[in-house]
C-alpha cells in the first residue's frame, strides 16, 4: 500500500493488531522478547503499544521491522468481519483506494481470506463485505 510510500503511520497508534503463532514466532526469531512486543490474554495476543503506538514504531522514521512485520499489518486496511467477509477499515486514509484494489482483484480476496481463516483460526469467506467503521 502506498502508506510507506507517503510516510503514513496512522494506523500503527493505539494499535489492537492482532499477532499469529507465526508472526510471534518470526518476531522471536528476531530477537525480541514476546514480553517486549506482545500483550497477550486467554483469547490471543496483540501487539504491544507504548508511548501511544505500537512497539515497534519510530514515530517520523517508519517503522522497524518493516520487512518482518505482522500479518495484519501487511495486509491492513484489509480486515476480517467474521463470518460475513474481507472489509476495508475506515479509519485508514486510503480506505477507497484499498477496496477498489480488492473490487478488482477477486483472486487477491480469496487469497487474503484464506490466510486469515488459516492464521487467525476465524472464518473469513472469500467476499466483499465494502468499508467499516472498526472504532
């Protein structure tokens, strides 16, 4: 997304990303504690934000694990609303341009929602479902 392209950082503050086995795993493997990085209950873990964002932001410069960061970042404005399908948040400020991306990609659509059905253990059917509020 062109994001980075534009220096946006928007949805890394108070972020609520949730992280994968795998995401946690590849993280440790760069040598960060999941204490560091991680917030973690009964149903999952999430990254970690202090100072109003997430852990592994440089406010101004990017964010530091870039090439290694999670999932849900690497797909985000894309989100899953269980059981209904792939929906676009409206908080990002290229919430359109991401949903015309998945309007005319339907083979992007089904890869994103079989990785987050895989990855989240959530059903997430290969549709549509158009741009959602999430705050």
């Amino acid at each position: 997304m062109p994001c980075r392209l534009y220096g946006c950082e928007k949805c890394c503050y108070e972020t609520r990303m949730p992280l994968t086995r795998s995401d946690m795993e590849r993280l440790e493997n760069l040598g960060y504690s999941r204490d560091y990085f991680a917030i973690c209950d009964d149903a999952e873990c999430r990254l970690r934000n202090i100072e109003g964002h997430c852990v592994f932001l440089e406010p101004g410069e990017g964010c530091r694990i870039y090439p290694q960061r999670p999932l849900g970042c690497r797909i985000y404005p894309v989100i899953c609303v269980e059981g209904e399908g792939l929906a676009v948040d409206a908080y990002c400020p290229i919430a359109h341009l991401a949903l015309h991306l998945l309007e005319a990609r339907q083979d992007l659509v089904k890869r994103i929602a079989l990785v987050i059905t895989r990855e989240y253990g959530v059903p997430c059917p290969a549709r549509i479902v158009g741009i959602v509020h999430t705050g």
